[in-house]
C-alpha cells in the first residue's frame, strides 16, 4: 500500500476548484509554475512536504486529509472501532 499520487491530486484539484482558486493562483502561492499544479492534480509529481504543508494551509484542510484523504480524528475512531470488534472477538474466544 503506497502513496496513491492520483488521488492526492484529485484532493488537491477539487479543493482548489471550491474555493476558486486557479493553478495560476495557486502555483504563484508556492512559487512554482503553473504546470507544476497540473502534474501534481493529475498524479504525475509528487511535492515535498514544504509543499503539502502550505497547500494544507491554503486549501484550510489538514495535511492528514491531503495525504490519505481523512482528518485524523477519523482515522482515530477508525482505530478505535476495529480495536473494539477485535476485544470482543477476543471475548468470544476466551
């Protein structure tokens, strides 16, 4: 299970376009060329953590929802569940 570049430039493309925001604009934020936007939105690069950092702030979403599509506080409870289905399949066996 690696990084998915597609989907992580979907993320980016559909946060950008809510808020109106263009490449141009964009990629003038972060100082590098409009093109550079376009690859990462179609998964063809990928960006430092500079980068992700900044667009988190810009887009106004945290990094965790840009890299792997959740707020952690969903990947918490999402622990958290399979944690408590495990405990009581322990339960069932014991």
């Amino acid at each position: 299970m690696g990084f998915d570049y597609e989907q992580f430039g979907d993320r980016v493309r559909a946060l950008r376009k809510e808020r109106d925001i263009t490449q141009a604009e964009l990629a003038s934020v972060l100082n590098v060329e409009s093109h550079y936007i376009s690859r990462i939105e179609r998964g063809l690069s990928g960006c430092s953590i500079e980068i992700i950092i900044v667009l988190s702030k810009v887009l106004g979403v945290s990094i965790d929802y840009l890299v792997v599509g959740k707020e952690c506080s969903s990947v918490k409870e999402e622990l958290e569940r399979v944690i408590n289905q495990l405990e009581k399949i322990r339960m069932d066996i014991v």
